[in-house]
C-alpha cells in the first residue's frame, strides 16, 4: 500500500481533478488573490473603517466558542457587508485541531457530526470556504522572542517546545499515553474524510487543510506524516478525492519543515495550483526550518516573500491570503498589521505589473 501510495504522481492527481472532469461541481474563483485581514467578530467599527482604508476587501472572522451557529454566520457576514467588506471564512477553534478526529478517541462520531454541521451552516450562510486542520496536539511552541528588537513573536526549540490548543497544553514524550502509527493516523484520517467530504460538496464549501504546525516528523509519540510533507498531501487529497478538499497553505508552517517536506514552499504552491488545490494562503515568515525557529516580519525571514507572491501571480492564484502570526511593533496597535498588508499589497501590485509586462513583450 505505501509503494503504491508513494508511486502516486503529481500529474495523475491533476488529472484525478480535471476542470473537465469536475465542471460545474464547484463555483469558479473570480480572478485575483484576495487578500484579507484576520479579525475577531467583535471587531470595532471603527477598525472595519481602518481596514477599508488600507484597501483590504476581504476578512477572515474569529468566532468563539459556542458562537458557530448558522444564525451567528448570517449576522457577521450581515455587519461586514454593510461596512462595504466581504466575509471569506468564519473561522472557529473547535472545527480543527480535534484530537477524537485524529486519534480515533471517544466522541470521534459526535465530534465529525458537529463538523458536519459547522460545513453545512457554512455554506447556507454563503461562505464557500472553511480552514481545517489535523493536528492531535496542538501547535508547538517555546517561550516568545523578541524580534529586531520590538515584540514577542512565537519560537520553538525541539527540546523545550509543548503543544498548545484551544486551552490545552500538550507535553511530555507522550502526550496521549503511548506512541501512535503512521498506519494508525492514515485510517483514522480515512474514516473522517471519507464522511466529510461528500457534506462540503453538498454544501458548496472548499475545504482547505493546514500544514501540522511545526512539520516535526513525531511530537509527543504522535507522528505528523500526513499534513506535514508534500507526498502526505497528495496521498490525502487521492484519498478524498474531491473537488470540494484542497489546501490551505501555510507559507510559515512549510517554510519551518525546510527540506523534510520534500518540497521548497515556491514549488508546493506552483504543484498545488497546478493540481486546482490552492485554496488559501499564510502569508508569514520565519527565520529558519527546525529544529530552531522564530517567527519574524514578512521581511526579515529566509523565505524570499517577492518570488513567493511571484510564484502565486505566476499560477493565477484565485484564493484568499492573509497576513498570519504577526509580530507586534511599537506604537499604536494597528502599526504591525499595517505595516504587513501594506508590504503584501505592494508585493501584490508589483508583481501582477511585472507579469502584465512579460505577456506584453512576447506579444509583441
């Protein structure tokens, strides 16, 4: 089965998912990335005023716990359309990271129904997009660092970092009591799948997958082989094998991997978009891959976030991006995040002009 699996190519899955194929199944992206900013549902107006002003169109909005009703969908997506802004995802800390889901625990079935129920809401509410994530233990982190001297931001350290989810710490050599199979997690992501899948293509939502944040290859006697390499991707988006499951990619999370996720972050959203998977994009930096990192400016990491938003323009991303992790900055609280969607706009402009000039000479 692994031969099999890994013998799998790039090409065969593209072809799996043809636009011929799969016509009509999925509402087309209208061209252009959209970027977006983070906000929580509480957001102030005169915040929504401010994002306007820096020409973002589209949110992401944080809902919490107990809030993801179909009726609290409507109303947010209600209040931003009447700021003149565009609700992409309504994102909640229970749809991901759910340990039952990944390890097969008691309340797995309980907690896919509800997830069902969130894809559904989603879609009746007229968002077609939702972020998912398979993670059992959480984010890994070290204490904060500073970064060119101004705010904290996330680190990790292999040998001090914990787990960290939506009010839990994961830590210790097993954070579940014992150490799991790559086998083990493949089935249990199956079983979910498999269930969730023909729900978002009922519903109309894409449902993009999150890198494992870090892409370690174990934490806590959890193995993190399916969302944390390029191959585990493409064998997951087979097993699906659905128009409606494609990838939210996390510039960061990859670009913290390094060389284990078997392909640099430009080359995994060029096969990504290639394949009509690339849904979603984190549009962060880091200063290296593990087993040491810190999060830093989109500026001032390794990754080089010019040819990655090249790269994007270059493969007719659609999807959404947003600024992600952002280091704070001195001043008024709106200074980092400014400071971070005016860079990615600029990127934005100056690469879109330096494609429309490269088509122009060679037509000419």
């Amino acid at each position: 089965m692994d031969v099999t699996r890994r013998a799998f190519s790039t090409a065969a899955l593209a072809a799996a998912f043809s636009p011929l194929e799969k016509a009509g199944t999925l509402e087309p992206l209208s061209p252009g990335i959209k970027i977006s900013m983070q906000v929580d549902e509480s957001v102030s107006d005169e915040d929504l005023t401010w994002i306007k002003q820096m020409g973002v169109e589209y949110l992401n909005v944080q809902t919490g716990k107990g809030r993801a009703t179909l009726e609290n969908f409507v109303a947010i997506k209600r209040r931003m359309e009447a700021a003149g802004l565009k609700v992409w995802n309504i994102p909640n800390d229970d749809n991901r990271n759910i340990e039952e889901i990944t390890l097969n625990l008691p309340g797995r079935d309980q907690k896919i129904e509800w997830l069902k129920k969130y894809i559904q809401d989603t879609g009746k509410a007229g968002i077609g997009y939702m972020t998912y994530a398979h993670m059992a233990n959480g984010i890994w982190s070290s204490t904060p660092e500073t970064t060119r001297g101004a705010g904290a931001s996330r680190a990790f350290h292999l040998a001090t970092a914990k787990g960290y989810w939506n009010g839990k710490v994961y830590e210790g050599p097993l954070t579940h009591g014992r150490k799991y199979s790559k086998e083990e997690l493949w089935d249990n992501y199956t079983y979910f799948i498999r269930q969730i899948a023909p729900v978002a293509e009922e519903a109309g939502v894409r449902i993009g997958i999150h890198p494992d944040d870090p892409p370690v290859p174990e934490l806590g006697g959890i193995p993190r082989n399916i969302f944390g390499t390029f191959d585990g991707y493409v064998r997951a988006l087979e097993i699906a094998n659905s128009p409606n499951i494609g990838v939210c990619l996390c510039c960061g999370t990859w670009a913290e991997g390094g060389k284990d996720t078997g392909k640099n972050v430009y080359d995994a959203a060029r096969a990504f978009a290639q394949m009509g998977k690339l849904w979603k994009i984190h549009f962060r930096n880091v200063t290296s891959p593990i087993p040491d990192f810190r999060e830093t400016y989109i500026d001032n990491g390794y990754t080089d976030m010019w040819k990655l938003m090249k790269t994007l323009v270059d493969v007719d991303f659609r999807g959404n991006l947003i600024a992600d992790h952002v280091p704070a900055m001195s001043g008024p609280r709106q200074s980092a995040w400014s400071y971070s969607m005016g860079y990615i706009r600029a990127l934005y402009n100056s690469a879109r002009e330096e494609k429309g000039n490269q088509l122009t000479s060679k037509n000419v």
